[in-house]
C-alpha cells in the first residue's frame, strides 16, 4: 500500500512521531456479514477510503492490533482507518490496542462508526460520549477502555417498526445479522457520504461542530 502524502503514522516510541485520528468502523469480518445492517461501521471506512483515494491509494489491509487498517490524512491531519477482526463483541480488545499503540487518547483521538438500531434507517448522529444504549460493539469498547468519553457517530440503520418498538426489538439480533435489501443499500450508500463528512468535520472542526451540523438535520428518533 502507497499512504497519500502527508504526516507519516509510525508505531508510538518512534521519534517525531505524530499524533493520529483513530477512525475506528465497528463490523463483523467475514464475507457473509458484508452487507449486513451490523456492518455499517465497517461500509463507512470504506467509503472513507475510497473519498480519501483522490490523493493516492488509501487501502484498508495491514493487519495490525487485531484489525484491519489503512493510513491516510485528512486536511494535513494524519488518520488511521481500522476495521477490528475481533467480530462486534470483542471491539475493545482492537480498539484498545490501537490507542496503546499510537498513544491516542480516546476522547480527543478516536472516531468510532457503528449502526445504530435505535435510529431510523438513513439517520447519522454524532456524540462525544455516551452509554452502549445496548449495542455490543459500544459496550465492549466502554469496558475495556474503562470510559465512556469517547467520541461516536452512528448510523441509524433501524427498520420501519410495523409491529412497533417491541417487535423491533424481538426482531433486533435476526435484522442486523441479514444482508440488506437493494433499497435499503440504496439509503445507506447515501447516508455514508453524510457519514464521510461528518468524520472530516470532527477532525477538522471538532465534535461539537460536527454535532451542531449533523445532529439537528434529523430530529427523529434522537437519543
């Protein structure tokens, strides 16, 4: 892989090394799981990559610290992109290893992206830190990192609640683990651009930004 120019990203301990963006797609790895709702962490990074390719090649690879990772730069700010290999449960073993390694302090240097069943399905909301609200990956993260100050942005990805909440719920494990319908996809390829902009604003202008930016487009299902 040939990084885009920009600030180098070498392990921590390395002289002049620079402090990175950690933007961290939570996902299942495994082809049977690509197109899932659960997955759209892993979807974001792509899209990430593919945008930030207009630079140079920007790959998502290298196995390092139990996941899959790629190294780019957004304006001059250098980031990493990981997707964990570590299935959603077991996120903040990858997540955790990450920080260690590049020194990342999670409330100023990390960017988590995961779906978000609670939230419709095309919504995108940005926090600085907050509860699992039941979500594995969130919660594995919390846990291993012992904080919740963690900055977020989630993708909403729930389904049109028919049988209302608590069939949602029922529905919940079996919905996110079943490859989506091309209309769906459609919704969601639309929602990662949003997603893309949404992660160059919290490195460029801050969480609080991107919150006042994002958040209040979508005033349904917030929480």
């Amino acid at each position: 892989m040939v990084p885009p120019a920009g600030p180098s990203l070498e392990p921590a301990g390395t002289p002049k090394q620079r402090r990175a963006f950690l933007i961290i797609g939570l996902g299942n790895p495994g082809p049977e799981y690509q197109w899932t709702p659960h997955n759209a962490g892993f979807l974001a990074i792509d899209r990430i990559a593919d945008r930030l390719s207009r630079n140079g090649r920007v790959t998502v690879d290298n196995r390092r610290c139990k996941a899959l990772t790629g190294t780019a730069s957004i304006a001059g700010n250098a980031v990493v992109l990981a997707k964990p290999e570590t299935f959603m449960n077991l996120s903040g073993a990858s997540v955790q290893s990450l920080a260690q390694e590049f020194e990342a302090d999670p409330a100023k240097d990390l960017i988590v992206i995961y779906d978000e069943l609670a939230l419709p399905f095309g919504t995108v909301r940005v926090k600085e830190r907050g509860s699992s609200a039941g979500h594995n990956g969130a919660k594995s993260i919390t846990g291993v990192l012992r904080r919740d100050d963690w900055p977020r942005i989630r993708i909403g990805v729930g389904p049109d609640p028919l049988g209302g909440k608590e069939e949602v719920r029922r529905r919940g494990k079996d919905y996110l683990l079943t490859p989506m319908k091309k209309q769906d996809l459609a919704i969601l390829d639309e929602n990662l651009d949003r997603v893309a902009d949404a992660v160059e604003m919290v490195v460029t202008r801050g969480v609080m930004a991107a919150m006042n930016a994002f958040n209040r487009r979508d005033t349904a299902g917030s929480s």
